[in-house]
C-alpha cells in the first residue's frame, strides 16, 4: 500500500495545528468531541484520535459502531460518542467497546436497558455500575432526538431504568454556517428549544450531565452558545463551515487560521504525443486541436475523483497546473500538459488538493467542492478506501 501510486497525504502537523488553534479560541472550561466519523473526514480516524489523546481533547464523535470498534481496537481511550443511531443486535458492541450512544425514544431505550440486563448476565459491568447514554433532543434539524416537550419525560424513564444512566444532553444545528438573518434567527430558536429542553429536566429534578449543541460552525463562532462542550469535525480538518469563513470571523474580532489536513495526489504515468483529430477517453468529449502532449494520471472515479468534474478540474504538476481533458474514467484520468513541457516528466508528482504552498497543491478541497457543486466534507469522505492514507 506504501508504494501506491495514488495516495493520500495526511499531515498530522496540520491536525496538531487545527486543534491547538480552535482550543486557543475556546473558553478553557468547554470541553471538546472532535467527530472523527466517516474515517476522520476521509482522512483517518485512527490518526486523529491519535492527536486528539496527545492534545488533551475530552470525547471523540463516530456515526457507526464499527468506526468505535475500530478505534478502540486502534487502543484509543478516549470517550467516545454515536451520533447516529444503531441497530439493537450492535447494543452489545456498545457495552463491551465503551460507547456512549446519543439515543431518544422509549421503544430504544427500554431495549437498551434489557440489553444492558443481558450484558450483566453473562457477566459484563459497566464502570459506574450503570451505562451512560447520552439524551438527543431535536430541536429543528429533523433528524435524531425527542422533541423539547419530551426531554423530562424520556429523561425519567433513562433515570427510571434499570442500568442506564443520563451522562449528557446534545442538539445539533441545521443552519449555522449560514450567517444570514434566516440562518441566524433559526439557530437562535433551535438554541431556545434546546435551552427550555434542559431546563425541563432540571425542573425534573435530574441533572442533565454534559450539554453540548455546536459542531465546527458554532465552535468557532459562538461562544455564548456553546453550553458544556462544542462537537468540531470540518475545522479539524482544516476547512471553515460554509459561511463561517476566515473573513468573517475576522470580521467578528476571531482569528481561526487552518490548515488542509489532506492531500490527494498521484504521479504522471505516461505522456503520449496527440496529432489533430486524435480524442481522448469515452465518449470522445476531447479532440485535438492542435499538435500536443497529453499526460495519463492513474487516478479516476473509484478513487474518489468524481467524475463530474471534467470538464473543467485542472491538476497541478511541478507548481503548474493543467486541466483535465476527455471523461474521468474508473481508474485513470487525462491531462493536456502542452507540446514539449520541459516542466514534466514522467513519474512527477500531480496533486489534485491540499493545502496550499505546502507540497505542491494549488487548490484545496473547498475550492474543488465549488467546482463539484458540493462542500469540502463530500470531497474528503469521497476518497475511497483503495487510496492509502500516508501520514507524514
Ligand atoms: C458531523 C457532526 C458534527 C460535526 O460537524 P462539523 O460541521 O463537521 O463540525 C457535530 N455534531 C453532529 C451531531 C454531527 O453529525
């Protein structure tokens, strides 16, 4: 895998980077989850977790059960949080591999509590005595969690239960990297919502544990929201959300400054010499014009690089970049380098993303998400598991 030709390029000193600068920014007292779901964003989860112990982070975030074994496998000790929900025969994985499950709804957490009486039964404990869940409340995102007006109920049936104990309250947010008034005014309710849902269990009598409602958009832009823990991904990885950029926490008195985690990058693996009327790939989309050079990169779609981005993706080569021509295939793609480049050689390093003025990248992922239509999280998590990621 080490001598792949097509790879990604992960730097830990820019995860380091990333992370002592979004503690720098946060409130000493707020705890941070960094989501390492989905392999770390692409990058590597291991890898990240890796830093996140080094640098005193206090929980990490996964959406799968198998990411949490994975990494405990991996000998990571930190607590770790499912953020999506499970199916009830995984219950036992979340036991016997310590994850705390964000869960709602009394059908779930009546079977999680039987679970749990099983689990002891054939001799398992839990530390406490009891197993920590973590209660999801939805306050507006549509997706995991009760309603505000369920919180107390839901809450006493967790205390109410047999073996599961309520360790903390989250939320999460569907428009707070948009920093328009309608993005603005939505958070601002979905904070309300989340606030009377907490208030509503204390009034219960029980106490909520750690509350936590901000990923990476709110981490870095609202401290007055940020309750008992902030749930970071995108910035760790070096990308703002959305339209909480660099500019406009500027523009708020905040200086956040990232790096790209990842660089996805292959080598030239042959120039070939294309005469007028010659094409290029399926669909013949390319046809020379005039007499030219044209570099085969072997790297294509089942690599993560989508084909929807010829025409127009340009890859860079020896601090120069060209564009891509014809269709993206499976494995390989196209580029026109120009009649008699002295600039390019076969077996040269092409870079596709990363971070920029670093090792050979002119463009990053977020800059790519625009050619693509999507955002520099698709772009990552795209990079498929063929592709080795190499730490550096
Ligand atoms: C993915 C996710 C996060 C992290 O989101 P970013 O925008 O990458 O910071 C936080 N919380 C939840 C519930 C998530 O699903």
């Amino acid at each position: 895998m080490k001598n792949e030709i097509t790879r990604a390029v992960i730097y830990r000193k820019n995860i380091e980077y990333n992370l002592t600068n979004i503690k720098k920014n946060l409130s000493p007292d707020t705890k941070i989850c960094v989501a390492v779901k989905a392999d770390g964003y692409g990058t590597s989860a291991l890898e990240t977790a890796r830093v996140c112990e080094d640098l005193g982070i206090d929980m990490l975030a996964i959406a799968r059960v198998s990411e949490g074994i994975e990494l405990r496998k991996g000998g990571i000790k930190l607590p770790l949080i499912l953020l999506s929900l499970c199916s009830p025969e995984e219950f036992y994985d979340l036991f016997e591999y310590e994850i705390t499950p964000f869960i709602f709804g009394n059908e779930h957490i009546k079977a999680l509590d039987k679970a749990a009486e099983e689990f002891i039964s054939k001799g398992g404990s839990f530390k406490n005595g009891k197993f920590n869940v973590h209660l999801a409340i939805d306050t507006g995102m549509g997706r995991v969690g009760c309603r505000k007006e369920e919180a107390a109920e839901t809450v006493k049936l967790i205390e109410n239960s047999k073996n599961l104990k309520l360790s903390g309250m989250g939320t999460h947010f569907a428009l707070s990297d948009c920093v328009e008034a309608r993005g603005l005014e939505y958070t601002e309710e979905q904070f309300l919502n989340f606030k009377e849902a907490v208030d509503s269990v204390r009034k219960a009598g029980i106490e909520p544990g750690i509350c936590h409602a901000g990923a990476s958009a709110i981490a870095c832009s609202r401290p007055d929201i940020h309750f008992d823990m902030v749930r970071p991904g995108i910035i760790v990885y070096g990308y703002y959300a959305d339209q909480v950029d660099k500019k406009y926490l500027e523009s708020k008195g905040i200086n956040l400054d990232l790096k790209p985690v990842m660089q996805f990058e292959t080598r030239v693996s042959a120039i070939k010499r294309f005469k007028r009327g010659q094409s290029v790939s399926y669909g013949r989309t390319w046809v020379c014009e005039k007499e030219t050079d044209i570099a085969v990169l072997p790297v294509g779609y089942a690599d993560g690089l989508l084909r929807r981005f010829s025409p127009g993706l340009k890859i860079a080569i020896n601090g120069k970049e060209y564009p891509v021509v014809g269709r993206i295939c499976m494995d390989q793609c196209m580029v026109n380098i120009g009649k008699d480049n002295k600039d390019v050689k076969c077996w040269d390093k092409a870079v596709i993303f990363g971070p920029v003025n670093e090792d050979g990248a002119l463009q990053d992922a977020e800059t790519l998400a625009k050619l693509g239509n999507t955002i520099s999280y698709e772009i990552m998590t795209c990079i498929t598991k063929r592709v080795p990621r190499i730490t550096v």
